[in-house]
C-alpha cells in the first residue's frame, strides 16, 4: 500500500503542477545537449538534411519500456517540428513494437502539424531484433541517409558505441542518453555533450512538448527530495541503533 | 475512435497496474491482458520484419546507396524463414545457420566494439578535458589493471581496494538508478492519464 500512496501522491502532485505550468511556464538550467538538440533540428529542417532518431530496444512489455516512451514523447514533438522538412526524419528500433509505435507516433506528429500527406510508414523501420544485429542495422542509416543530426535516445547497451562511433565518423551531431549504466559509460566516453542518467526524461520538456513535461520535471525533483529526506533519516535512526 | 482507443489503452494500464495491489481482486483478469498483450507483440515482430523487408525492397526498387546488402538480407531471410517453417527451429540445418553465421557475426560485431570502446577512451581527454573525465578514466583504468589476470597472480591488496572503490561506484550507480526509476514512473503517469499517447492519438 506504500507503493499505491507514493504512486498517487507522484499522480496528485502531476496533476496540480501541470494546471499550475500552463500558467506560469517553467525555467529549466541549461542542458548543452538539450541546446545543441534545438539547434540541429533548425540546421536540419533548414539545411533539408535528416535527423536520424535511434529509439533503442526498450521492449514496452518490461521496465525498460519507460525511456522508450520518453523517447517517443520527444519524437511526437520533433515529427512536428520538421513536418516542413523535404526529408522527414528517419526512426530506428530494435524491438517491433516500439518501432511501430515509432510510425504511429510519426504520423500523429505530422497530422498535429497539418502535413499528414508527407508521412512515410518506411520511416519508421525496424533494424535488428539483437542488440547487434539492431546496431548493424542503424549504422548505415547514418552513413547513407544524408542525416546531419543523430539523437540516440533509449534502452542501449554497450553496443551503442557502434553508433557513436559511426556518427563520429560523420561528424554528424549526436544527443545520446539512455537508462542502461553500461550504454551511459559509453556515451560519457565517445559523445560530445552526454546525458547522464534521469536527463533522458527530461527530452520532451526540452523540445517544448507541453507544460505536462515540465510538470513531470518539478514532481522528479520533489520525489527526488523526499527520497534523500527518507535516506537520511533512516541513515540517522540507524546510527542511534534504531531498529529498521 | 481515437477517444476510444485512448480510453481503452488507459483502462488497460490502469487495470494491470492495480493488479499488482489487488491480486485477489484483478489478478485475473492482469493475467488475460498481458497474455493479449504477449500475443499482440507476437504478431509485432511480424509486422515489423515485414517493415524491414518493405523497406529494403524499396531501396532495391530506387537503387539506392547499399541496396545489394539490401537484396541479400531479403532473400536470406526468406530462405531462413521458409526453412524454418518446414524443418523447424530445432533442426539441426536450423542450428547450423545460428551457428554458423549468426554468433559469429555477432563475436566479430563485439570484437569491432571492444576497439571501438578504447578508441573512445582515449580520444575522451581530446574531447573533453575536465576533473569529470580525468577521474572517469584514472578509475576504468584502475579496475582493468586490479581485475586483469596477470602471471604473477593478483595485485596485492586488489580486493581490498575494489571493495572501497565499490562503493563510490555502486552509490553512484544508486543514485543513477533512482533518478532514472523517477523518470520511468512519472513518464508511465503521463501515458496513464492520456497526457502522452505513443498509440497514436494527438
């Protein structure tokens, strides 16, 4: 029953805040990767170069559908941003149902901003169903696809680094964050401005997705303090031999 | 029909979330959905390798860059997918195909990525040249050179030392996970409420 408390108080607090951001927006700190992010989007819808989008392997039947859900609430928002673009973005996935989501989530963005008719379904294309066999997949897309821009966003692993490595070699731009501490260790070590951990649920409010993500940020930081408050106290009722 | 979908996506989630707080009331009927749910990402795959073969085929119909790789990966998967109807995938032809072809593309894959991490590495003081980076670094090297096996048996004192830097490491991984356990809940709160709808309403 914790659980269900902490989880409708987590529900309570997302609904209040989110009333109260519609009407007074939030100020979020500067992210560099969340900057250059906004800004490759421009360059790419300008340039008529493509943004490569990789959603990563978050199968949404277990827990690590989360970021993957993050993930497409960013891509929502980037589809209609470039909806004016000659070249659509590309998605790659490496779970089926997340790649098909990818295509759903796609061409809601592109009906949102009016231009329905430029939806390709081949945009949204499943690479690999392995974490290799999804990286071989995704690293000629980012050679052969006249993208300027790759955002890595999702359930990775260690083989991420194949793809940061190939968009190195483009010297394309390149946002990487995911859930994974391996697939992490690897974007602090290869990308430009790494994401590093709750960062990647941080993507929509960033993109300008609605008061509901910056809303979902302020309720992270209460829920966050509440946690280092527990930790604490029971840090101290620990050392005064306290019995928990 | 959106509003129906939405209001059926919702009723789903809310239905196995509960579940897990009332077993002996949903239980039941948490199971049933996420047996349909098992079964629909079933059928996913499908959907989606017949995304990848529609995808291919039309950078073979425009020629475009690669699209020779494109034609063999077609026509191996449908000599693989036609034998694997007819022998089965426990068919020791089946087998073969896995282990012949598969893993070994796979070993050489995580060859490739073994290098291609160590180049990262060391490129990461030329990218970035901060405290952050330098304790990055000095600390992966560290636990290489205390875990690696050496003929002279193990470093004196290494358990002792990963034991203290084991708890830097695992704090952070800690704080980490909790962060990224946050997100995931309000994110799943966000799609509960119809806020967020990757099933393809606005």
């Amino acid at each position: 029953m914790f659980a269900l408390g902490i989880l409708l108080l987590a529900a309570i607090l997302f609904a209040a805040l989110t009333l109260w951001r519609r009407r007074s927006p939030a100020a979020f700190r500067v992210i560099d990767a969340y900057e250059r992010l906004n800004r490759s989007v421009g360059l790419a819808v300008e340039n008529g170069t493509r943004l490569h989008v990789s959603l990563g392997r978050g199968a949404l039947l277990t827990a690590r559908g989360g970021s993957a859900l993050a993930a497409l609430a960013m891509l929502r928002r980037l589809a209609e941003r470039t909806s004016v673009s000659d070249r659509p973005p590309v998605v790659t996935a490496g779970d089926a149902s997340l790649a098909i989501l990818s295509q759903d989530t796609l061409q809601s963005g592109y009906r949102a901003a009016g231009a329905e008719d430029q939806y390709r379904f081949s945009t949204g294309r499943l690479t690999g169903l392995t974490p290799f066999s999804y990286a071989a997949g995704a690293v000629p897309m980012i050679h052969d696809e006249n993208v300027t821009a790759n955002i890595i966003i999702g359930d990775l692993g260690a083989e991420s680094a194949l793809l940061v490595e190939a968009a190195d070699r483009q010297n394309t731009s390149l946002i990487a964050a995911s859930d994974n501490l391996a697939a992490q260790s690897v974007f602090y070590a290869a990308a430009q401005d790494p994401l590093v951990g709750e960062e990647l649920f941080a993507a929509g409010a960033y993109v300008g997705a609605g008061a509901s993500h910056g809303a979902s940020l302020n309720v992270q930081d209460i829920l966050r303090w509440l946690i280092i408050l527990a930790i604490l106290i029971g840090a101290g009722l620990k050392i005064l031999g306290a019995p928990i | 029909m959106r509003m129906l979908t939405a209001a059926l996506a919702i009723a789903s989630g809310l239905i196995v979330l509960l579940g897990y707080f009332y077993p002996d009331q949903l239980e039941s009927v948490r199971l049933v959905l996420v047996d349909w749910a098992i079964i629909i990402a079933g059928v996913a795959v499908l959907v989606g390798i017949f995304n990848l073969v529609a995808v291919q085929m039309e950078r073979i119909r425009t020629r475009q860059k690669g699209s020779s790789y494109g034609a063999l990966l077609v026509l191996s998967l449908i000599v693989t997918f036609g034998f694997g109807l007819i022998l089965g995938p426990d068919h020791s032809y089946m087998r073969l195909a896995v282990n012949a072809i598969v893993v070994p593309v796979e070993a050489s894959l995580m060859a490739i990525l073994a290098v291609t991490l160590l180049y990262a590495s060391i490129r990461l003081l030329r990218r970035r040249v901060d405290a952050t980076s330098i304790v990055f670094l000095a600390v992966a090297i560290l636990f290489l050179v205390l875990i690696m096996p050496t003929p002279f048996g193990p470093v004196p004192g290494d358990r002792a030392l990963i034991d203290f830097l084991g708890i830097f490491s695992r704090g952070g991984a800690r704080g980490l996970l909790i962060g990224i356990a946050l997100g995931t809940l309000l994110t799943g709160i966000r799609v509960l409420m119809g806020v967020d709808r990757p099933y393809g309403g606005n």
